[in-house]
C-alpha cells in the first residue's frame, strides 16, 4: 500500500475577519513567543543587550533636540522652553517610531522566515501579529523614557497619560493591516524592503512630528490630517503632555479606519498566501 499523499494546501483561505482576527487568541501564545524571539534577536551578542531599547530613543532624542530646538530654534506655542519642545517632540518620534518599525520589520516578515512557509498547518497570518507584539515592546521602552523625562522636568505626569494606549489603537489596527500587505508583497517584489524604508521617512516629515499641525497652510493642512499618523501623535500628546482627554468620537472614527485598512490588509494577505511557497 502506497504512502498516503500529504495533506494539499488549500486553494483558498479564509478572510472573514472573526476568523482571522480571532487566529490571535488562538495562537496568541505562539504570537508572543515569536515576538519575544524577535526582540531578544535583534540584541543578541551586542554589550549593552536589552538596554539599546531605551539607548536607541534616548540617542535620538538627543539628536533631533540639539537639532531643532538648539540649531534651528523650533518652538511650539505651548511651551518655549528646550525641555518642553523636547517633550513634544519625542511623544511624535515614539508613536512614528511605532508604525515605522511595524512597516519595515514586515518587509521581509515571509521572506525571512521560508520554513513557515512550507509547514502546511503553520498560521501564516499571525506573523504580522507578532511583529506588531515587538514593535509595542519598543514603544513601551520609549513610553517610560518620556515618564522619566517628565518626573525630572516636571515632577509628575498627567494622569491622563492611562489613556495612551487607547490612544494608540486605531493605529495599532492600521499597523497590522499595513503589516499584512507589505509582508505579503515584499514576497512578490523584492523591492519593498528600500521602498518601506524610504517611505517612513517621508511619514516622518509628513506627520506633524517636528512642527505642530497648525503650522501647515490650510491648503495643505487637510491632505496631512488624512494621514492616520497625525491624529494619533496629536491625541497622544494631549493625554500624555497637556492632560487632556482626546476627543473620543474622531477616535472612535480613526478606529473605524484602522479596522477598515485591518480587514483589507488581511484580505489581501489571505489572497496571495498560495503563492508563496512558489516564490520562495
């Protein structure tokens, strides 16, 4: 009697998004595992290990103060002081930090990791979950280097500052749906990689990160306001430097947003997966 034949890979996944969104409580311990082996990657062999995750922000930090608020003297009109433009600036750097990592990492997310691909019963579509995972460790890291700064400048925090992660969000949606697209096109074009990063400098300088939103002429104000990155620094800058509760329905909006970009992302991942194994 022959051997039975290896199970086919299925023709066609499934993308209703209960089932997809809910492969992460089903797997979230695989999730965490392979961020955790992703962030511990990523220092492995370094002297100061672990510590370059509050090194690396804290660097630059320092840079773009010196730069923009020494060099070039930048202000903003709540507060003139270096140590208060400092503040502003790094609330905007940790929460484009944040998107920029999770769009980078995914580039190469299915390009670097072929063994999953070949592994018929492996969760292809939580890999991006995982990269999201490590990309809210480094945030976090840069998180306690801003409550550090403000309990030195200020003696305090607001309190407000609970609120961050519910700030944050809606763009955690727009991550993992970004995340699933460009992970499954950097398969297909292997130019994503040098795309991605070009990319998130130009976000960086078109999301109101060293210069606040109302500086913008009003012709241009508008097409910078519909990049989600711009609602979700200056949200994160009320709660966590004015404290002042954001407004909750233009969040509730910018979450609908997320969750629509989330669910196409996943599609679209779910649409090209077959091909990967070809591919690769």
């Amino acid at each position: 009697m022959s051997a039975p034949a290896a199970p086919a890979r299925a023709s066609r996944h499934r993308t209703d998004p209960a089932w997809v969104f809910g492969s992460l409580l089903r797997h979230r311990e695989l999730v965490m595992q392979l961020a955790k082996r992703e962030v511990f990657s990523r220092y492995r062999g370094s002297f100061f290990g672990m510590l370059w995750s509050l090194f690396n922000p804290l660097l630059m930090l320092a840079v773009y103060t010196f730069f923009f608020g020494t060099v070039l003297k930048v202000r903003w009109a709540e507060s003139t002081s270096t140590a208060g433009f400092a503040s502003i600036l790094f609330v905007g750097m940790i929460v484009h930090g944040y998107f920029a990592e999770c769009l980078i990492r995914s580039s190469g997310l299915i390009v670097g990791n072929p063994s999953y691909v070949r592994k018929v019963i492996f969760p292809l579509e939580i890999l991006p979950w995982s990269t999201v995972a490590a990309a809210i460790f480094h945030t976090c890291a840069s998180v306690l280097v801003i409550v550090a700064f403000l309990l030195i400048d200020q003696g305090g925090v607001p309190p407000t500052i609970v609120l961050l992660p519910v700030v944050l969000l809606p763009l955690t949606f727009f991550c993992v749906g970004f995340a699933w697209f460009v992970a499954s096109l950097g398969v297909y074009v292997r130019d994503t990689a040098q795309i991605v990063g070009v990319l998130s400098s130009v976000l960086m300088f078109m999301s109101p990160v060293f210069y606040p939103i109302t500086a913008l002429a009003p012709e241009y104000r508008r097409a910078f306001e519909l990049n989600p990155l711009t609602p979700s620094i200056e949200f994160a800058r009320m709660v966590t430097l004015q404290g002042k509760l954001p407004p909750f329905e233009d969040l509730a909006i910018l979450g609908l947003w997320g969750l629509l970009v989330a669910w196409l992302g996943m599609v679209w991942f779910q649409r090209t997966r077959n091909g990967f194994g070809d591919v690769l």
